[in-house]
C-alpha cells in the first residue's frame, strides 16, 4: 500500500517547466505541470488524433482508397454497368450479322445451295410419277390420284404466309413494270421503268437498317417493318434518309434514277418476308 501511495504521490507531485531567453535569461513561459497531467493530455491528445483519423476515414470518399473496403452501392454499380456492357456486346454482334445478312440480299450473294423452299415462291412443279419407283401400294395409289387430279404442288411461300393481319402496303413509285419476279434467275423483286427522279415512297412504317451504293444497283434502301417483314428500295439515285431514322408509310425515302433507254428498268423493289422474298405484285397494284 505504501508503495501505491508513493507512485500515486509522484504522480501529482508538481514540476515546474520555464522557457527561458538564452541570451537574457528572461523567463518566457512558465508551467506547472505533474506526470499525471501529462499523461491525461496526452491520453487526450492521442484520443482525440485517432478520432479525427476514423471520421475524416469513415466520412469521406478516402475510405474507398482501404485495401479491401468496398461501399455496397459501388459494388452495386459495377454490376449493373458489367450487365449493360454485356448487353450491348449482344446487341452490337447481332446488328453486325443483321447488316451482313442484308448485304447479302443487296449485293446478290444469297446462299443457293439452300433449298428452293427457303428462297421464296417457285413456278408451279408437276412431278412426273415415272421417275417415283417402288413404295407401297398406298404410295402408288396416292400417286395416281394425284395424277388423275393434276395437282400442283407449289414450292415456297406458304399460302397462310400470304395473310398479313392488318397489312396495307402504300405503291413506292408509278410505272411499269419489267422485270417480273423469278427466283430462278436470282431476281428477288421487280423491275419498273419510271419517270427520271420520280419520288420513291416507302411502303409501310419502319426504320431504315441498311443504306449502301454499288454499281449494279445504284443506291440501295432497307427498310425494316413489323411482322418481319423487309423491303428494298433500288436503283435510287439519291437517297433522303440517314440509317436509323423512322419512316412513316408513303414517306419519301430517295429518288429514282435517270433512264438510260426508254425501255430499261431504273428502279426494284423487293419484298421480304420471315427470311423469304415475296412477289410484290401479288400486294400492291403498279
């Protein structure tokens, strides 16, 4: 106990502490201080540093510099800007092959090894039942009604293909035409021969996905339009629209070329539906 007494006795025994002038002597400043109260104030010193180091740490953006420490909504930020990147890789790789796809109906370099079925509408097949050998008696008896009946089987578009619920296409251009649509011979449109720079007109809403020039066909336009459906616009000699921008039905999308002759073709349109050219005479009246 004794010894306690005395250490608790040091403690608050008083110094004093005096700042002198070196050259003088004269006392500056003069303090009476104890060992306890330099430790409490520097205890309270010490507190108050490590304090200020916590809030400035906690408070401010500062935290974010800890190794390991990361706030909820920034981790929450990372994410949603991980998926929206992801999205839009997709969406720019699936626009890259859409373009791709229409330069290959542009520039007429549509896969043929494909069956016709996939091309569009065919001339009307009659199948000639010498060439069908063997098969049960069911076949051949099937094969001679069809016979008997002259059916024809079309290869193509399909008849229910036909109904476009609510549809009405609005005419392009004003001509003639000539060239009719024939597959066959890789002609997925019609050919007309119109007045030079006649207005071109689009035939349905939509919005232009494909702009491109060549030296077949001049300036070319695609449109693309609900139901899946796809229109071509060539042979333009000045297109009015930029790639992306919505079109309204009968809205003006390009110029019609100059004539070379009177009887030649100086604008197609095309008509694709699902993925297969149609006819468009068989849905607009030229």
């Amino acid at each position: 106990m004794n010894r306690i007494r005395q250490t608790i006795q040091k403690l608050r025994d008083k110094y004093r502490l005096v700042i002198l002038d070196e050259k003088t002597y004269e006392e500056k400043i003069a303090l009476r201080l104890s060992r306890l109260n330099v430790f409490v104030f520097g205890s309270t010193v010490f507190v108050l540093v490590i304090g200020l180091f916590v809030a400035l740490v906690v408070f401010t953006p500062l935290k974010q510099y800890i190794p390991g420490y990361a706030d909820v909504q920034i981790r929450r930020d990372l994410t949603r800007l991980y998926l929206a990147v992801d999205s839009l890789e997709r969406s720019l790789l699936q626009r890259e092959m859409l373009l791709d796809n229409f330069r290959e109906v542009v520039e007429d370099r549509v896969e043929t090894s494909r069956p016709d079925s996939q091309v569009g509408p065919q001339p009307m097949v009659n199948y000639d039942l010498d060439l069908l050998n063997g098969g049960s008696a069911f076949d051949s008896m099937l094969r001679a009604q069809i016979a008997q009946e002259n059916v024809e089987v079309r290869i193509g578009l399909e008849p229910e293909r036909k109904n476009f619920h609510g549809v009405v296409f609005f005419k392009p251009v004003t001509g003639n035409i000539t060239q009719r649509f024939t597959p066959n011979s890789r002609k997925y449109g019609i050919g007309l021969r119109c007045k030079s720079d006649e207005i071109v007109k689009v035939a349905l809403d939509g919005s232009i996905v494909y702009q491109g020039f060549s030296l077949e066909h001049g300036w070319v336009v695609g449109v693309q339009h609900s139901q899946n459906m796809l229109t071509y616009y060539k042979r333009l000699n000045t297109p009015l629209k930029k790639t992306g921008a919505f079109v309204r039905a009968g809205e003006v999308v390009g110029v019609v070329g100059s004539q070379p002759n009177p009887q030649s073709t100086n604008f197609e349109f095309e008509l694709w539906y699902n993925g297969i050219a149609i006819d468009p005479s068989e849905f607009i009246s030229f």
